[in-house]
C-alpha cells in the first residue's frame, strides 16, 4: 500500500486499491537485501538500525521501496569518509538514511533515572516515594532546583535543609548511599488543623485517666490531641537542590518542557505525569475549594484549592498539573482520593516557595 498522503495507480483511476505483483517483489527483494548487509550496515559508527520501507524526498515519503538505514545523526556524505558511508544501493535496491536519535530502553517510573525528568519516583530519604514535579528556578539566584510536596521532599515538616532526597524513593529501592539526587533547599510548613498531642501535662493527664478506666475495668480510652481552628493553608510544596545539575533534566515525562505557568480555569482540560499512574488526563470542575486533608492521623485544612475527576493514586503526589492545550503548568498535586484529585495553584506555589518555571 501506498504511504499516507499517496495514491495508487487503481486509486488515480477510480478503482479500488490494490497491491500489484511488483510491489510484492520489491518489499521481498528489499527484505533479502536488508537481511544480506544488516550486519555490514550496523557496523557503521552513526548506524543503529536497519529495514525495509519508504523512501524519503524531502521530508515526505514516497512510494518507492528501499532499505532503510537508522542514523543516531544525519550527517552529510561529504563529511564521512568513503568507507563509513551508507552506499547508495545495496543488491540493486536503494538505501535511504532516517535519523532516529539515540534508541534507549524507556525505564520505568520507579527506577533509577539520570537524568531525572518530572513523572518520576522521588523522596525524602525517610518517606515512601512521591514524585519529582519538575525543574524551577530560584528567583534570586537563578538555581534549577526540583519541585515537589512538602510531605515528598520535606517529610510533612519532620525533615531539616540538607536532608538527602533520594530517585528513586525509599519504596521503589532508593537507598541513601547510592541513589542521592539533591539535598532538600527549603519547604513552606503545613500547619495541622488538629495532630497528635506535644504537650507534657496533656499526654499525662490521658495516661492517668487511662490507668483509672483501667482499673474500674471499663472499655473507654482517652486520647490527646492538638486542635487549631484557625490554622489554615494554601500550598504543600517544597524545592530541592539537585547534588549536580546534569542529573535532573528540563522536562516532564510524555509532556515534554514546560513553557510556564498559568491560572487553572473551571472547566479546563488537564493532564499531569505522575510516578504511580503514569500520563493521566481529566477536567476541572471545582475552583477555590476549602478542603480538610488527612496525613496519617494529622489533619490539614487548605484554601483556594483546585479539583479534578480522579487522575491520581497514591505515589502521585508533587506531580505537575499541565494545561492539555499547552504545556503549562497550573497545579501542583498533593492530594485526592478515588473520586477527585485535589492540586495547589501554580502561581501560588511558586510564590511561596519564591521560584520561576524553567
């Protein structure tokens, strides 16, 4: 069959399309062509792949047959040596250079990447595993730092500057000695609307009444707590110095570089790559939400928030909310459940933290 964009003689005519006896042999003459120099070919330093398909003019394919040739790069045959060269034919069939790039195999999320993109396994060396948001600046001195939660980076508070930050994350088989990336810059603290209790005379007056309901054999408990109704928030994000700048990279997994930020809009189509679910997509359809998160027997209250249909599981958090349209950034994810998923506003976060987008 002719490629896209082609038409067949019987097409030209008004007939249906068919594949004549020709074509046949010449895909099979190709293809005993290609099996017969495979291995010369792939010897060439710039070769790393061979196979039979459609020539290429100009940046359009035709419809002849020909062995193809897969170049890491397409250099001129005038800056090759004679020998290094892809010959013209080979067997009576002619050969024709693609440039594919460098071929790698696509690792997983979880895995060891340098250098890291955003979508991928990251964490505090003392959590399980979020994921890296993506590449920001710092606006008063211009450092490329990793963006993510502050319960991904920053250990919800628990952790000090400094702290290694490890990719992948201690449940994907991080391990501080080896898999280092950055060392944490600096997080905004969430303040908890109710926690487990600090104080030393609550803690002992529940022990006392504990010992006392224990004693006269009843089944009840007491428990202490932290409460603050008035402590409210606006981000979970935090920022991280990569340990060498050549190991985290400019771009967001199957989105590609961000160009910006930009306000998330009720109704909008997202996207967003996160370490657990990979590229999911959805729409907004709550703005300025107030919302009550639960971090494991802490909970937090946050304002001006934004929602999704469900995008997310747990491990996705500190991925980045994209635009489906354009690839900017308008969220940074931190929370959810199997219903909705529930992001801070980019520009809030970035803010906070006093950062740029790359």
């Amino acid at each position: 069959m002719p490629p896209p964009g082609t038409r067949s003689t019987s097409e030209a005519q008004g007939g249906c399309e068919t594949q004549g006896e020709g074509d046949v042999t010449e895909v099979s003459q190709a293809r005993r062509a290609q099996s017969a120099h495979a291995t010369a070919l792939l010897a060439l330093p710039n070769i790393v792949g061979v196979g039979v398909g459609f020539r290429e003019r100009g940046g359009r394919l035709t419809n002849e047959i020909c062995v193809v040739a897969l170049a890491r790069r397409k250099i001129a045959s005038a800056g090759m040596a004679p020998d290094l060269r892809v010959p013209a034919a080979v067997d009576g069939v002619p050969t024709d250079v693609r440039e594919v790039g460098d071929l790698k195999a696509h690792a997983a999320r979880t895995e060891r990447w340098r250098p890291a993109p955003g979508g991928v396994s990251i964490g505090h060396f003392q959590i399980t595993a979020g994921t890296l948001g993506c590449t920001v600046r710092d606006r008063a001195t211009g450092t490329r730092l990793i963006l993510s939660n502050n319960h991904v980076l920053a250990n919800g508070n628990d952790a000090a500057p400094e702290d290694p930050i490890l990719q992948p994350g201690v449940a994907d088989g991080g391990r501080e000695e080896t898999d280092p990336i950055a060392s944490l810059e600096r997080f905004v603290p969430i303040a908890y609307s109710q926690e487990p209790a600090t104080c030393g005379i609550a803690r002992t007056l529940v022990q006392l009444g504990n010992a006392v309901a224990s004693a006269i054999g009843s089944k009840h408990r007491l428990a202490a707590y932290r409460q603050d109704t008035q402590a409210v928030n606006q981000v979970d994000a935090a920022v991280a110095r990569p340990w060498m700048g050549a190991d985290l990279a400019d771009e967001v997994l199957e989105i590609g570089r961000l160009t910006g930020s930009g306000t998330p809009a009720l109704g909008q189509a997202v996207r967003k790559s996160g370490r657990t679910t990979g590229l999911t997509t959805g729409v907004i359809t709550v703005v300025e939400a107030t919302v009550d998160v639960d971090y494991g027997g802490k909970t937090a209250r946050f304002e001006r928030q934004v929602l999704s249909g469900p995008m997310s599981k747990p491990g996705d958090s500190g991925s980045v909310l994209v635009a489906a349209d354009a690839p900017v950034a308008v969220g940074l994810l931190f929370a959810g459940s199997d219903q909705v998923t529930i992001y801070n506003p980019m520009r809030t976060v970035l803010d906070a933290l006093e950062v740029e987008m790359v």
